[in-house]
C-alpha cells in the first residue's frame, strides 16, 4: 500500500508546479497570443510543417478547438494553412515570416527564463531533477485519469 501522504504531496506538487508554470503567459512569454496559440506556434515552428490532426494531437487538443486556434493565427498573420499535396485530406501549417518572428521571441524568452531556473537549483541536484522530471513525464503517459 502506498503512503497516502506521499500520494497526497505528489498531487500538491503537480497542481503548484502547474500553477507556476501557468503564470508564463503573464510574464509576456507569448508575446500577446493566447496560450494556446503560443503553443500552437511553438509546435508549428520546431517542425516547421505539420498537419493539422499531428498538431491536435501532440497538444491533446480536438480537431475543432485545434482549427479555431489555428484560424485565429492565419487571421493574425503568423501561420499559413494549406492542403498537403501528397493527400488532399491533409491541412499543413507552417508559420509566416511573422509567425517564426514570433516564435524566434518565444524560445528565446523561455530559453531565458527557463536556464534561470536551472541556474536556481543547486549544481549537484540538476541532474536529479532533469531525471525525476522524465520519470514523472513517463509515469504521467502510462496512467489514465477517471478509466
């Protein structure tokens, strides 16, 4: 049996940690886009081109909550959207010179932030941390809430 005061500490420190990681959007890391656009934006950017169902699914989000997020950046400039010639099926996304402006913005404000938060942790803990955090990224894939 496990202890249920650790499960308890675990299910604190997930919702502090989101919290905290919620509060990015307020630091202006999306320069002006929702946060769901901001991580449209990133996934468009890292591969460049992406389908649009690809995109849904890395951000576990429904095609049509995917497609409005996706409008409102064709509407601002930032993505284009077209259909894949190798299977008409298929919407690609790839970002615009004002898109990957943006993007560029993005990972160089997280980049930022994010090496202040490794500085923040003592040295001979780092490599612990990075560890734990793919552990529980793993142990957060496998589970299933509410089956």
């Amino acid at each position: 049996m496990e202890n249920i005061n650790d499960v308890k500490t675990l299910r604190e420190s997930i919702r502090v940690l989101e919290r905290k990681l919620g509060i990015l959007d307020e630091i202006n890391a999306c320069c002006g886009i929702t946060f769901a656009q901001c991580h449209a934006l990133v996934e468009i950017g890292r591969a460049e081109s992406i389908y649009l169902n690809k995109l849904a699914d890395i951000l576990g989000l429904d095609k049509s909550t995917m497609s409005r997020t996706i409008n409102n950046l064709v509407n601002s400039g930032m993505v284009l959207r077209d259909i894949a010639p190798e299977d008409r099926r298929f919407i690609t996304i790839k970002l615009t010179e004002k898109g990957n402006e943006s993007f560029q913005r993005i990972e160089a404000n997280m980049n930022e932030y994010f090496l202040n938060v490794y500085q923040s942790v003592p040295e001979v803990k780092r490599g612990q941390v990075l560890e734990s955090l793919q552990i529980l990224i793993k142990a957060l894939a496998d589970s299933h809430c509410c089956e």
